[in-house]
C-alpha cells in the first residue's frame, strides 16, 4: 500500500499548525491512523519520528527569524514551542554547531542544514536516491588539486559551472591518481578570496601522488585522514540539495550524539559508477565524524 499522500497529508497539517500544541493522536486521526500505525509508517517513510521532525523544523524556522527580523532569541525561542532560552539553545545548538547568539551576529551561513518542509519530491528521493544509513571508515590523508572558487549557500549552479570548467583542464595537471575525482567544501583556502554573501569555498579536483608542479590557477590542499561517515547518492545531480538536506538536517541532529561531529573536510568522491555526459549515477559523500561515545 502507497502511503505517501496520508504522510504529505500529515506534514501539511503540521506545518499549518508548526507554532501551536497538538499530538500525534491528533495527527494520526487526520488521516485515519491509528497513534502506532502512523507513528511507524512516519519514521518507516521519512527516517525519523513526528517529534523529531516537529523539533527540527521549528528550529530551522527560528534560524531564519534570527537572521531576518528583529525579534529577541526569547520571543523566538517561545514562537517556536520551546519553554525556555537554554533548551532552545540546546536544540539549536544540536543542529546548527553554534548557539543562537553567535547565529544571530552573523558568524556563520549555514543554510544547507535548515530543515525544511516534507515534500513529495524529497520523500520519493528517499526511497530511492539515498542510502539512508552511512557506512563508516577512516580515509586520508588525500593531496588534492583542482580549481577553486568561493560560493554563497544554495550555490549549487556555481559549483557545476566550476566542475565543467574543471574537467576541461584536468589534463594539465602531473602526477594525478586516475580513478577518482573529489569536491571539497571547506571554510576558507588562503588561494580564494571571499566576498559579501559568499560563505565557502568548493574545490573541484583530483588527488595526486605528489605536488611537484601547481598548474596556473589551481590550488591544493591535503583532506586530514578522519573517520567518515558515508553516504551514497544515487539518480541525477539536480536532486543533491536534497541528500544535503537529508544529511545535515535529519541523519547528523539525530546522531550527533552517538557519532559527534569531527573537524574536517566534507567531500564528494567520484569514481566510474558517475556518468559525467548525463550528470547522473552513484557518487559518495564524506562526512567527517568522532567515534562512538
């Protein structure tokens, strides 16, 4: 049985109600669940549970209220259910790596791990173009070159643009190991310049045996060896905001407890299951995480 339009059903009445109370007896009435059936077929479908689902995107909804109007952090933690500033702050922080302050100021664009509303389109990606529970494996260290540029959140359009003009000078560059390409995100490279509005810097490359020669406007860096946890997308490259979503706004809040979050680099890893002609196939995505607690 398709259950799909009883979830999308369900999630179009909790974003209607997002800043009030209910229940799930509420919600699962609605569509003519009872409390166990829905609760299962939720967290079967979308990966986690109602609760949690609530919780995140109330807290994704009081990121941008911080950023964009000028509401105290207490009258957007209350907007948004929480009863007091610390378990707002808790939570926020669960998510989003900093507290609501230093958000608030300014000191970090992370939009790529807002929460945002259940849809159809991310829900059949679910099913189908993710590997919702990553592997694990230490890898590094890997020296990398390739052709960098800064990038504003949801710069996706500009991350293509890079890797075509990328791909067009690979040949340039000695010494390169074949069978794999990597994108990088980091915060900042010394090579790269970032303007107003620009928040990361992606790296567009492969990794090399050695660095004896940096060809003209490339840049090189070395990915520290971490443990990573490792997901898989799979399908077309138009339905990555969506694994990124998937990644940074449910899978790592719900298990930052159990895996932390480590520093490093975050990366693509390209090998021959990605058709580059049609922009499609199956690519891995490395996210770096503490061991075990």
């Amino acid at each position: 049985m398709d259950y799909t339009k009883s979830i999308l059903a369900a999630i179009d009445f909790i974003e209607g109600h997002l800043f009030e109370d209910f229940t799930l007896a509420e919600v699962a009435a609605g569509i003519g669940f009872s409390e166990y059936h829905f609760h299962r077929i939720f967290h079967g479908m979308l990966g986690e549970t109602m609760a949690s689902y609530i919780r995140k995107r109330r807290v994704s909804e009081a990121a941008k209220l911080l950023r964009n109007s000028g509401q105290s952090i207490f009258e957007i933690a209350l907007l948004c259910r929480f009863e007091t500033h610390e378990s707002f702050a808790r939570a926020f922080k669960k998510i989003y790596g900093i507290n609501p302050g230093e958000y608030k100021k300014g000191k970090a664009a992370l939009a790529s791990r807002h929460k945002e509303k259940m849809t159809l389109s991310i829900i059949e990606h679910l099913q189908t173009g993710i590997c919702l529970n990553p592997r694990f494996q230490y890898w590094g260290p890997e020296l990398v070159v390739g052709t960098a540029r800064a990038c504003s959140e949801g710069g996706f359009n500009d991350i293509e643009r890079l890797w075509d003009s990328f791909l067009k000078r690979k040949c340039e560059i000695v010494h390169a190991k074949k069978e794999n390409a990597l994108g990088v995100c980091m915060g900042e490279h010394p090579d790269v310049a970032k303007n107003a509005g620009e928040t990361f810097v992606y790296v567009a490359g492969v990794p090399v045996s050695e660095l004896t020669e940096l060809p003209k406007g490339m840049v090189s860096l070395t990915i520290p060896k971490r443990k990573y946890a490792i997901f898989t997308h799979k399908g077309c490259l138009d339905a990555l905001p969506q694994t990124v979503s998937y990644i940074w706004g449910t899978w790592i809040p719900k298990n930052v407890e159990d895996y932390g979050q480590s520093a490093g680099l975050d990366f693509e890893l390209y090998d021959s299951r990605f058709q580059t002609d049609s922009r499609s196939g199956e690519f891995d995505i490395y996210v770096p995480v503490s061991a075990p607690r």
